[in-house]
C-alpha cells in the first residue's frame, strides 16, 4: 500500500471516529508520510468528501451581467445604480460590487472616474461622521457599522480600522499637522 493509499484509510476512519483534522494529520505522519504531504492530502480528500465549504465568486457571471445590463458606465447615477443591482443580484458587499464594475471597466478599455474614497463621497461622509460621533468605539462595533450600515466587506472594514488606529495614536502622542498638510 502507498503511502497516499495509507493516508486515505487513515482520513476514513478518523472522519468515521470523529477525530480531528490535527488528530488525523499526525496520525498520517506517524503512519510515515510527510507533514505536508498529509496536508494537501487531507485537504484532496476532505474535498472529495465534500467536507469543505468553498469560496463561492461570483466574478465571471458579473462581468456578464454587467455586459447584458449595457448600462453607461460614465454615468455616475447609471453606475450607482448598477452597483445597488449587483449588490442585491448577488448578495455582496458594496466595495465588492464596486471591484465588479472596475474590473469590467478595466476589461473594456473604459476609464471609470476616479473616486477619493469607496463606493461615492455620501458614504465618506457618513463613514467620516459616525467615527466623529464613535471616536472611543471598539473595532466589532465599528465592523458592525461597516457592514450593517455601509455594505463594506472585510477589505475595506479593516484598511479603515488601521487608519483608525493611526489616528488614535497620533492623537495620543500630541502629533499636529500644518494647515498645508491637513488642506491636502
């Protein structure tokens, strides 16, 4: 028997004992077989079983649903439009519907106007005006608001807590900045 033969009746009868993914991981490795050979085939088989959840993208139908939608993408209203529609069409994150329209943009050779900040300048605004009235919140109370209120996937929740966290710790070590900096 080889060694990935092994290592699949080991998976088997774990999975039927209800062991662990370590459990039967160094179960594999004291059998003989590699650390990360017990890895990857314990991931092959956990596949196969159909013991995992994969990531479900739905990147290649929104390019085609962008493309059937024949919606002006230089239109500002017609685009936040679109975003809202993929929002809701394919139950995502408004900064990934965002993504969706760029990358299509990309694609076709369109070039989208530039935004200083996420999906338009109302939601900087708002995002801007509940850290101001939140300034001392805790990071889940300010991903609850992301995500709740705002749409905002992980990507952008997080790159926002560190400018957050910046933030505080320039404040706490007494930094100010120039008229000219903060114009900029």
């Amino acid at each position: 028997m080889s060694n990935k033969e092994a290592a699949k009746v080991i998976f088997d009868d774990g999975i039927h004992n209800k062991d662990s993914r370590d459990s039967i991981i160094v179960q594999m490795v004291q059998a003989g077989c590699s650390l990360n050979s017990s890895q990857i085939w314990y991931k092959a088989f956990a596949d196969d079983a159909g013991l995992t959840v994969k990531r479900i993208g739905h990147k290649d139908e929104a390019m085609v649903f962008i493309k059937e939608s024949e919606v002006d993408l230089l239109d500002d209203d017609a685009r936040a439009d679109l975003k809202k529609t993929l929002v809701a069409e394919f139950e995502v994150a408004t900064s990934t519907a965002n993504d969706y329209v760029k990358a299509y943009a990309e694609k076709e050779g369109i070039e989208l106007p530039v935004s200083n900040f996420g999906a338009n300048p109302e939601d900087q605004a708002a995002i801007y005006e509940w850290i101001a009235a939140n300034h001392d919140c805790s990071k889940d109370e300010f991903k609850a608001f992301m995500a709740d209120d705002m749409g905002r996937g992980s990507g952008s929740i997080d790159e926002t807590w560190r400018g957050i966290k910046l933030a505080r710790y320039l404040q706490a070590n007494k930094v100010k900045f120039g008229k000219e900096v903060l114009a900029a």
